[in-house]
C-alpha cells in the first residue's frame, strides 16, 4: 500500500475498516506489513476501530487477528453480495 508512518492514524483507520470490510478478516501483521507501522501501531488502530465499528479480535496461536462481525452488511448490500 506504501501508506508509510506519515499517514495520519485517522486516515490509516479509515483504510483499515474499509479493508476490513472487503476481507472480512485480515492479521495485524499482515496490516503492519501494508501500512508499513508496527503491528502495535496496528492494535491501537484497531482499539479505536472497534469503538465505532462492529469488528472483533480473535485470539490465534499465530497472532490471531480481526474480522468484521458476522452478519454485519453495509446499508444498502443485499444478503450473498461482496
């Protein structure tokens, strides 16, 4: 993505949630990696995320990650479409 460290976090967040929905599930180093910030960086991002979006965090054996809730669908998307 060559976003870099000098994106704004609120833009990255935007970016994120955005790429969040189209995955439905992604890694925070996996995200890190993308943005090119530190998967703590990521963690942070995600906390503000989930505070106005419906996304959890899964704990894994490999790190786990995040995923949009199951059933959640933009206003306007009909059930089967993405």
């Amino acid at each position: 993505m060559g976003a870099g460290n000098s994106m704004k976090a609120s833009k990255r967040q935007e970016l994120i949630w955005h790429m969040l929905k189209a995955r439905r599930y992604d890694t925070a180093a996996h995200l890190a990696e993308e943005f090119h910030v530190s998967i703590r960086t990521i963690h942070s991002d995600m906390k503000e995320i989930m505070l106005e979006h419906p996304v959890d965090a899964i704990r894994g054996r490999y790190g786990g990650g995040y995923r949009v809730m199951p059933g959640f669908q933009e206003k306007g998307e009909a059930i089967g479409q993405r």
